[in-house]
C-alpha cells in the first residue's frame, strides 16, 4: 500500500505528527518497534523549567539566543499550536489537560520533592503546589495515601520531604480492597482494578474514615486512580472520601502516560490513520536527495514500505533513534541520518549523575532546518521529503531543559502542517 | 573516651579478618573486629569471585597452588550456601603456547590440583558459546563465589561466639608502652565518637591499607596496592569458570557469578589504594581478550566496570606485580621488627582466607596461652538472616550449594513474585527488610548483603523502592533511638539514595554504550523527569553535595 506520510516512532511527537499529517487529508502510516517515552515519563506536558516565570516568554528569548534548538526550528506557533492540539486529543478523551502555557506549575513527585511542568491532568490538579497546606496555615493537612502491595510509590517517604518544604503532611497505607488478583501489583494492573466501581467505592471509604479523623484538606495518591476513565474515577473518589484528591507520577510504567498515548491515538484513528506497533525500521534507500522506501523487520523478515514524505520521530537516545558502540560510534538507527553528537567518548559524561548541566551524550541528534529536514555536517539538506521531529532532534537535552512533551508536541505537530 | 577491653583486636572486615574474628572467638578468646566502611568494603567485595581451584598458580606460585586445592574442598563443606560449583576450564586458545598444556597438567599434578584433560568435542558441549580454535582442555574444580555472603556468614558466626564487630570505625592511633602496642584508639565515622581498645594483641588484616595500620605501630609494611579492573557482563555466556591455559596476564579469565560473566583483570601497581579509576583502554582490553574466548564477547551487554586492589606483599624486590607471590604472609612484628603485640597478615586471596585466620590465630594462641585447636575446617556455617530461605535442590548431597535457578526457586517457593523489590536480581521486600534489620545503613551496605541494583538497569527502579524501606523501617527504629541506633531522619535517606546513584554511576560511565547508555538514560528520565530527586534536600556531608554544578 502506498502512504503519503510514513511516520517512524509513536511517542507524542511520531502521533500528532501523523494526526496532523491525516487531519489534513493524507493517507498516514504510523510505523513504531514500541511504545514511545509516553509509557515511561509523568503524563504531564512539561514545557519548559524556568522556575516559576512565563516559560513560553522564556521559549521566545531562547529562540533568540538558540537558533538550532528544535524550540527555534519549530517556531513559537507552533508550540503553542502543538501544545493545544494535545490538549484537544485530551479533552476529546474526557481526560483534559489543565494549566496554561504562561504559566509553570509545581506538582509533587514520588519522593515529596516539587517538579517543574506545565499542564497536568486533570486527575493532577489540586496537587498544584500553591494550593497545598502549609505548616501553620491553619488548613487542614495533606494526606498522601498508598498501598503497601505497590512497590513504586512510597507515601512515608513524600509525606516527609513535603514536610522539609514546609508543607503539613503526613502519610497512610490503605487496605487493599477484595480483588480478584492476587500475585502482583503493577500500576498498570492496580489502575484497572480502580476502573471497577465495587473496588474504588472501598477505598473512598477507607479515605473517609481517615478523613473524618485527620481533618485532611487534599489527598495524594499514586497515578493509578483508572485506566479507562481516570477522570470519572478521580471524581467518585473525591466525592465519598470528602476531600479534593489528587494523583502523583510513579515510576514507570506511567499510568497517565499511557492515558495520554491513547487519546493521542484515538485521535489518530478518527482522523483516518493506520498504527503499525512491532516493526522495527532498520535501513533505509535514498535517490539522491528523496528518501525512496525504509524498510522495517518483524516476525523474522523485512518488509518494505513506501511514502511521499517520512517523518522520523524514534526518540533520543532514551527511545532507541540513536545509538551508540563501545568504540564510541553513534548511529541514528532508522535512516542512517548524519548526527551533532559531543566530541570524543571522554566528553559524553559529567563525573556526576545529577550534575545540572546533564550528559552531553545526550544531547546527541539530528541537526535539522527550519523545515526540519535533516542536515549534514556541512549545512546540506540530506533528504528533502523527511522531517525530524522530537528528541531525535539535536540540540537540546529535553528532560535536563524539562522540556520533553513541550518538544515533541512542538516540533511533531510542526512536522503534521508542514 | 569510652574503654572497652579485649583480648584481640582485628583490623580490617574483609574476608581475612572476619575469618580471624571467627576463629579466635570459636577458640573462646574475647575478640573485637573494626572496620573503615562496611563489611567488604575493601577488596574483598571487588574481586571477580572465582572460587581458586589453584590452577592459575601451579607454575608460578606452586605453594599457592597447593594451598588454594586443599582450601577449596574445606570451604564447599563448611559454607555450601556461598559457593557454586561451576567447574573450571583451562583452555588453550590460537594465541597462547601449546606447549604450555602438557607442563600445566604436570604442575597440577604436583600442586594437588586435581586435573583432567578433556576433548573439544565435549567442551563445546558444555559451553557452546567457546572459541571453537581452542585446541585442548583441561577441567579442574574452579567454582564461583559469593564473598559479600561469605563475610556476613563469618561475621554472623562470630557473634554467635561473643565476638563484636564494629563497622564504620577507623583506627586512628596505637597506642605503644616501650616496644609493645597495648592499645587502639577508634573513631565511629558516623558519630565521630572515640573508643579506647585496650588489647592483649592486635591483628594486623587490613590488606592493601595493612601498611597504613603497621605505620601507626611504627613497622614498616610494604603492601603493593595492585589495581584489577574487572568488567561484569549481562549473561552468563558460559557456565563454567573458564581460564586461558598460560602463565595468568591481564583478561585471561572469566566467571560466571550469580546473573553475570565477570571478565578480569588487569594489574596495575597504583601509588595510593583509596585513589584509582579505571581507564578506557582497559576495558577495551577486556573487551578484546574476552573475545578470544568467546567470540561475539564485545557485543553482549556490559552492565558495569570495577576495580579492587590486590594487597600484595613485597618483601624482596621483584621487577613486576604479578611475579610477587599470590600466597600470604604472617609478619609477627616481635621477631621482624622487635615491636610486640601485634602481627600483620599480608597477601594471600579470597580462597584461602580461612587457612590465613588459623595461622595467624594460632600464632597469637599461643602467644597468649591458649591450646584450643581450630574448628574451622570442620564445624559448617549459619546462613544469614537476609539470604534465601527456599529454593534448595532436591538431589543428594549438592543440595546446600547455591545453584543459578536458586533465587527464582526461592520466590516461586514464598510466592513473592508481587513482592520484588529488584527485579534484576529477585530481592523480595523481606529480604530488604532483614539486610536493614541486620545493621545496614546505606543503599551500599543493603546491596553487599541482598545484591539489589547489580542488574541490567543498575536500580533504576529498586534505587526508589530500597530509599523508601531505608526510610520506613528506620524512622520507625530511630523513635528509640540510641548510641548503638543513631536517629534516621528523612535527609539521611535521600542521602543515601544520592550517594547510591552517584556510586553506580562511577561504575557505569566506563561501559556506557548500546542498550547500557540508553538505560542510564531512562535511569535519568526516571531520577530527574519524574521523581525531581536532584532537588531533595540532603545531609550535605553525606549526599547533599552531590548534586552539582561540577563537570
């Protein structure tokens, strides 16, 4: 079958690259080997870490002063464009993204330190940190609840880091309601449990109880109140535990990640496009400066497929897009596409892990042009019909920059109206 | 100062000290053991755990050889649990000489190591991953072994026997009356608090810092710190330890322990033993060494690089490292030096670290009057509280021995498949719990004892989940909180998973590449994008620092 868009990788840049590409009419094929970062990060678009100042005012003077970062190839149209569009997918979900882009919000994290994003679920919202009760404020303290049959989410712990910020909070473990499971406790297993009403009305009262003794105002629990309908959940619980509840990122698998992928991909199919998960784009052939066909392996064969255009949105070195040798070689694993990638081996690392700068490795990509057509060293337009969108793009380092859905919205929906 | 007095005083927790700890306590003597960090901190928890069949040594070090035979069939009685019985190959490969094979059997032969030349054909049917060039074999009875296990089994011991051991605590002064040491000042590293240790003897097993230790006495020891940096892959590509049939060089042998291959070592003299890093040239080394015994070596995944320091003795001049013998020496201080009531034990390796005790014990046994003979070769030993209860084999005889399908028998047995706080590595909740339970106060201490965060994804996920036990099961202790206990506040667990974070790190930043590099950097997206872990706020002293601005 003949496509007009190939789409390569299916985080939020690969799928609104091709709802924007089907949106407009085109026949739209979205290749991926998995899912994207989406299963692994928070679920929450995060824009851009200036603290607590306009960070689409800081995205205009970094355009400025950064014309390669994917930021200045995008444009600032665009990323407010793309940031609307995922929001849309969203809403269009009954899951909407709430916030707005002139202003960052403070939430939680699974250790009780603050993070810095931008729009959060609406499961999210009243863990806004400017809400939260402070010690001495004479509101009601937080609760942060969990269970202890989850192993990715610790209430002790964030309850008492919240504390040193000066929040009032404490901590409880909840009693497991009857289930039906009984080996293991994944978010992801823990979140359908949630989608079923008998399960969720338990633990509402359970949060009750507590409520009624422990004058809590607000309760935080890990990011697995639902599945299928989070927002349906979040309300029901708050409504017979008596206070405003809200959810805390875990670690991955990432519950509200994979909320996002599906309204993301929901959107795709309505729009008309066809989603390939398991092949993996190994090679590619070019004519010139017009990629000809790509070729994917799964079920132990190749299989050849044919665009107009390609978008190559697999990610960074985090998402499998590039990779490196023990000779200190990277390669973008799809196309074989030119890199911007650190000097010598000896210059990838920070000595520390938690440096603030990050690992210059990782900031390794694609050097793209305004049209996010890929570059090569020299500045050349390597294929005219290919777009590069995401964290395959060089010259940021998203997660360092908190930038990592900000990015990819921006510069994937760039490359659907291209 | 607090006094406290004793009989004996040990220096150093490595394998050699608390098996010295061990043996004076079961002679009942009262006995006081003091280490720097924790429990195999030093180079007993960095070499590659190759349980010695002595044939790496039958040429070179026939003594050795024959001492390190002899040991290896005592320690699979007495501590099965921390061994497992792999075998060893000797093999011939392109690049060594063939005529190495036929004196190689003979020394063995000579040594008592038990030897037996078997085909290629069978080889290969054993460890089909093996260069097919190899041109002979020879098997003896290598094994691999669990030397963090093994200390805390001798340490468990030793208690049982009244013995007392003091992590976390660093001898500062010896204190001498003439020509005699009667005394040790130590300081508890956490508390800063000193100890004043009056002693009938000290017992010099501090290993590659031994020359430190006799410094304070006013000996002179020449230990050569000797770097190996060993590199741990992902598989268990063969099964058995496999060893390059020639005199030992640098990347010759390969062991697999527990869920990885370890491939080691280089040898290199370094000044300092507290100050080395591992060179990049090095790891290729091992990269293309290993590839001469299993071709495809450099393509599996490298998890981590590390290096220990070999506490080798140099009493003579000896031009290179790996000519000084690899077997121990007893120093009694009185005889060498004319300074009394301490004795130094130097050299020797892991293997034979319970027949190292008894000399030095009996030495000291007799310097005090004391005619109870040692047990250890034939009294077995306790398993720590934090080890596997289940999954031991059903046949006859093997059936104490740690085996590779142990761990996941173990959890199929308690059904704690939901309860995995590592899942690399199958650590249950409950072990965590009694590895804290038992005295472990950092990340570091809780993975010596359990292995948590040695896996393919270096605890990216158990770092979290092990902070936030630490935390719980702490904070809950630290209400009572006492000199023994000190109070456990939230900063001293972040600071403990920092300290972890950035301790892995160091070990990963020499094998980063290929699906390593990409999972240091879901490790990161994890850490940074969503836990925001480099904004807690830490003990500065102990983590807090380690969040910087430095490149």
């Amino acid at each position: 079958m003949n496509y007009d868009t190939i789409v390569i990788g299916a985080g939020i840049a690969g799928m609104l690259a091709a709802i924007g590409r089907a949106e407009a009419g085109e026949r739209v094929l979205s290749l991926s080997k998995g899912h994207g970062t989406t299963h692994w990060a928070t679920g929450c678009l995060d824009l851009f870490d200036i603290g607590n100042a306009d960070p689409l005012a800081g995205i205009e003077s970094l355009i400025v002063h950064h014309p390669d970062h994917p930021y200045a190839l995008a444009g600032i149209d665009a990323v407010e464009s793309g940031a609307e569009r995922l929001r849309a997918a969203c809403e269009a979900g009954g899951y909407p993204l709430v916030g707005s882009l002139r202003r960052n919000l403070q939430m939680p994290t699974a250790v009780g330190t603050l993070r810095t994003t931008c729009l959060v679920p609406v499961t999210m919202a009243a863990g806004d940190a400017r809400q939260l009760p402070r010690q001495g404020d004479g509101r009601g303290p937080l609760l942060i609840a969990g269970f202890h049959e989850l192993r990715d989410f610790f209430p002790p712990m964030v309850a008492a880091n919240l504390r040193t910020l000066g929040f009032a909070a404490e901590a409880a473990y909840l009693q497991m309601p009857p289930h039906d499971r009984t080996l293991d406790f994944s978010t992801v297993s823990l979140a359908r449990l949630f989608d079923q009403p008998a399960f969720r009305a338990d633990v509402g009262r359970q949060l009750r109880q507590l409520v009624q003794h422990g004058t809590y105002s607000r309760i935080g629990m890990p990011a697995v109140l639902g599945l299928a309908n989070a927002t349906q959940v979040v309300s029901h619980i708050q409504s017979a535990a008596g206070a405003l509840i809200f959810e805390i990122p875990t670690l991955p698998v990432s519950v509200p990640g994979i909320r996002l992928y599906c309204a993301l991909e929901a959107a795709l199919l309505r729009a008309g496009g066809r989603i390939q998960v398991g092949s993996f784009v190994q090679r590619a052939e070019g004519k010139g400066r017009r990629l000809e066909a790509i070729y994917s392996e799964a079920a132990a064969r190749e299989q050849r497929h044919y665009a107009a255009r390609y978008v190559l949105a697999t990610g960074g070195i985090a998402g499998g897009g590039v990779r490196a040798d023990h000779a200190g070689a990277l390669v973008e694993t799809a196309f074989g596409l030119p890199l911007r990638t650190p000097n010598a081996r000896t210059d990838w690392f920070a000595v520390r892990f938690l440096s603030r700068s990050g690992h210059p490795v990782f900031r390794t990509g694609v050097a793209a042009d305004a049209g996010l057509r890929p570059l090569d060293a020299m500045g050349h337009v390597v294929y005219e019909n290919v777009a590069v969108a995401g964290s395959a793009l060089a010259g940021c380092d998203p997660i360092r920059e908190g930038a990592l859905e900000g990015v990819a919205a921006a510069t994937g929906w760039k490359a659907g109206r291209l | 100062m607090q006094t406290i007095s004793t009989d004996v005083l040990v220096i150093g927790g490595g394998a050699t000290g608390l098996g010295c700890v061990r043996d004076l306590a079961m002679r009942g003597m009262r006995a006081v053991l003091v280490e720097k960090g924790d429990l195999t901190n030093g180079t007993t928890g960095r070499y590659h755990g190759l349980l010695h069949s002595g044939g790496r040594y039958v040429t070179k070090d026939p003594q050795s050889a024959t001492e390190c035979a002899h040991e290896n069939a005592i320690l699979r009685r007495v501590m099965p649990h921390c061994l497992e019985d792999t075998s060893g190959f000797f093999v011939i490969t392109p690049w060594d000489d063939p005529s190495y094979g036929d004196i190689f059997a003979t020394n063995c032969r000579k040594t008592e190591v038990p030897v037996q030349e078997i085909s290629v054909a069978e080889m290969l049917r054993r460890e089909p991953a093996l260069n097919p060039q190899i041109s002979r074999v020879f098997e003896v009875p290598d094994g691999s072994a669990d030397s963090f296990l093994a200390a805390h089994t001798n340490a468990l011991s030793a208690r049982t026997y009244g013995a007392q051991i003091l992590t976390y605590h660093r001898v500062v002064e010896l204190i001498r009356t003439g020509d005699h040491v009667v005394a040790a000042v130590v300081e508890d590293l956490r508390t800063s608090e000193r100890t004043y240790v009056e002693c009938g003897f000290i017992l010099n097993a501090a290993g590659a810092w031994a020359g430190q230790i006799a410094a304070l006495a006013g000996v002179k020891v020449t230990v050569v710190p000797g770097k190996g940096t060993m590199v741990a892959m992902s598989h268990r590509m063969v099964n058995t330890v496999i060893n390059r049939c020639k005199l030992p060089a640098d990347g010759d042998i390969i062991v697999p322990v527990h869920t990885v291959a370890v491939i080691g070592t280089t040898d290199i003299h370094v000044p300092d033993p507290d100050v080395y890093g591992i060179e990049p040239h090095e790891v290729r080394l091992m990269l293309e060494e290993g590839e001469k015994l299993v071709p495809g070596f450099s393509q599996y995944r490298a998890l981590r690089a590390w290096a220990g320091v070999r506490p080798l003795y140099k009493d003579q001049d000896v031009a290179n490292d790996r000519d000084i013998s690899r077997t121990y020496k007893l120093l009694d201080h009185q005889q060498r030096d004319g300074v009394d009531g301490i004795i130094s034990m130097v050299g020797g390796k892991w293997t034979t670290y319970r027949l190292m005790a008894k000399d030095a014990v009996d030495t000291i046994a007799q310097r005090l009057g004391n005619t109870r003979p040692c047990r250890t070769a034939d009294e077995p030993m306790p398993v720590p509280d934090f080890e596997h209860r289940g999954g031991n084999h059903a046949g006859a005889g093997a059936e104490k021995l740690y085996w590779l399908g142990k761990p996941l028998a173990a959890v199929e047995e308690e059904h704690a498949y939901g309860d995995l706080i590592c899942e690399c590595e199958l650590v249950s909740r409950d072990r965590v719990h009694a590895a804290i339970a038992s005295g472990a106060s950092n990340l570091d201490d809780i993975r010596r004892d359990v292995r948590m965060g040695m896996g393919p994804c270096q605890g990216g996920w158990c770092i979290y989940r092990t902070t936030a036990l630490l935390y719980e099961q702490r904070a809950q202790a630290a209400e009572n909180a006492s000199a023994d206990r000190p109070a456990f506040d939230i900063e001293h667990a972040n600071a403990a998973m920092l300290h972890f974070l950035q301790e892995r790190w160091k070990g990963l930043t020499p094998v980063l590449w290929g699906d390593q590099l990409r999972q240091a950097r879901l490790d990161e997206l994890i850490y940074v994008h969503v836990l925001g872990a480099h904004r807690l706020s830490a003990h500065a002293e102990q983590g807090g620092g380690l969040v910087t601005d430095e490149r």
